[in-house]
C-alpha cells in the first residue's frame, strides 16, 4: 500500500512521517513513534486509553487515521507530564490510579476540561471523563482530584 507523507506536530516537535492510509493514529504513535502514554485497549474507542490531544482535543487515536493528523498537533501525556502540573499532583495525593490503565485518557481529557473550563462542576467534570473507563479506584478519587485542581 502506497504510503502518504504527513507533517504535524508532537509534543511540541514538528514531525514528518509516512503513514498508510489504512494506519491509525495509535499505531503510528505508538509503534513507529516510540510514544507508549497512548494503549491498545479495545480498538473499539469505548475504553479511552488511547486518548490522545488532537489540536487541543481529545481523540480515540484507535479511530483515527494516522494520515488525518496531517496538519495537526498531537500532544500525549509525555509532553503534559514533562512537569507534574496541580492536577497531576492532586491525582497522585489522592491515589486516584492504581493501575495505570485509565490515567492517560483520564489525565489528557482532565486538562483539556480544565483548559476549556478553569471552574468546572462536578457534573462537568464527570462528562470530561465519561469515555474514559477505570478498573482499579472507581471515579470518586478521579473526580475528587479534578475538583481540588480547579479550586488551585
């Protein structure tokens, strides 16, 4: 399959890169790209940890295509997590991952409400992060966490 050339920005770094048409913007990341914050879950994009920022929101990379990001900037938890910012602090004192499963799409849907919404409710808060599903902790130390993070 003839392989399209793309540009964009990750992480703060312009890229170039062939993608086939058929590959998905998990793949690329992930496997070509070395960037490992995004996972294969479901493949489905009901589960959210493939999450990723795409021009500032957040995607299901397992649904995209690779050659769509053509233009764009992807920011992953790496970039967000080069320097633990308040919510990230609020998420760890409160132990709000055991696992690790969720904390990608659950952190990068997290900033992105609270890039959009300095003072989000709580029932803004738990639509944020409705796509992203949790096996260990429940919601409650996820949202509680949020919540403390807007008030700083």
């Amino acid at each position: 399959m003839k392989k399209v050339p793309i540009e964009f920005k990750l992480n703060g770094v312009k890229r170039r890169f062939e993608a086939a048409p058929n590959d998905t913007l998990l793949e690329m990341l992930r496997d070509r790209l070395g960037i490992k914050s995004p996972k294969t879950g479901c493949d489905r994009g009901d589960c959210g940890t493939c999450t990723v920022l795409l021009d500032g929101r957040t995607v299901r990379a397992c649904l995209v295509l690779a050659p769509e990001a053509d233009g764009c900037e992807i920011e992953t938890l790496e970039n967000i997590s080069k320097k633990p910012s308040p919510l990230q602090k609020e998420f760890s004192k409160r132990n709000s991952f055991q696992c690790g499963f969720c904390a990608p799409g659950v952190v990068l849907s997290a900033t992105e409400l609270l890039r959009k919404h300095k003072k989000p409710t709580r029932p803004e808060i738990q639509e944020a992060i409705a796509g992203n599903l949790c096996r260990c902790t429940g919601y409650s130390p996820i949202i509680e966490a949020i919540e403390a993070a807007s008030k700083k």
